[in-house]
C-alpha cells in the first residue's frame, strides 16, 4: 500500500482547517499558502471532502470551509477515503482473485495489514493530531511564516505609494 499524494494532502489540509477554523471560515488560499498545496488541487479535495459531508463550505465575504462537524468526530480514515484513497495493501484489491483468480500465498497477511492500517487511522481525530505538542509548533512556525510574509507585502505597498513619481 502507498499512501499517495491525494491521501496526505487531504489530511494535512484537514487538519490545518481544524487548527484554524476557530476564528471562522478558513479560504483554500490560507491552506494553500501555509501548506505549499496547490490551489486546483485543493479545490478538487475539497469538492470530494464536501459531497462527504466532512466540510461545509460558506460562500460570500468572510466565506472560506469549516469543518462540518467537531474535530473530535472526524477521523483521518475518513478523510482518506473520501478522496477515493485506497488503505489495502493487497494486489487484487481485497477480492482474493490475485494468483490465476484464486488467493495468492500471502493474501491473507496483506488483508490483515490492510485491516490493522484501517483499525489504526480510524481511531485517529483530528482532534487527537491537534493535541499533539510536535504539530502545534508546526502549525505555529507555519503562521509566523504567513505573517511575516503579510507583513513584508503590506510594507512593499506602502513603500511603493510614498515613493516619489
């Protein structure tokens, strides 16, 4: 099994909705600044985060996503599985056809890494990962990164208005 790209963005862009959607609607732009995630990509997750259920999204001014229900309540199995990600480690997709159409040697200890994956991240929240002391300061790097950032365009704008012509 491979976690791919689509699997991990999903979470990381998950969680850093939990981490700030406190404050209100969190933009796909905000995601995609402090995670270097592309804004496309992030709007194909995010449609497929939606249909199920785990993000709701509030149009207008001030819009952005929040978290359809509480970070506790959102486990990251689901997040990966929403973006059609696969946990099974086995070759033929769990259906024991992998050897001529019958089971292969070793199917039923992939099956149950398979089973031990999902058990795994099935009792992992959201909340769980932010909790944990390690993606806290991540997080906190991540938003002085975007500050700092805000602050040197507001600083090049102002400098551009007061130079002489």
């Amino acid at each position: 099994m491979k976690l791919t790209t689509k699997g991990r963005y999903a979470v990381t862009a998950m969680l850093d909705l939990a981490l700030h959607g406190d404050h209100g609607p969190v933009t796909l732009a905000e995601i995609s600044t402090r995670q270097e995630i592309s804004l496309s990509y992030l709007e194909q997750l995010f449609s497929r985060l939606r249909r199920r259920h785990l993000v709701a999204s509030i149009r207008g001014p001030g819009g952005g996503y929040r978290l359809s229900r509480g970070a506790d309540a959102i486990f990251i199995s689901e997040v990966v599985e929403a973006v059609s990600e696969s946990l099974d480690t086995t070759r033929c997709g769990n259906k024991g056809d992998c050897q001529s159409g019958e089971k292969c040697l070793t199917h039923h200890l992939w099956s149950d890494l398979s089973e031990q994956i999902h058990q795994f991240l099935d009792n992992i929240s959201l909340n769980d990962l932010m909790k944990k002391r390690e993606i806290r300061q991540v997080a906190d790097r991540q938003n002085l990164r975007q500050s700092a950032a805000g602050f040197e365009t507001i600083n090049t704008r102002l400098l551009s208005e007061q130079a002489p012509v």
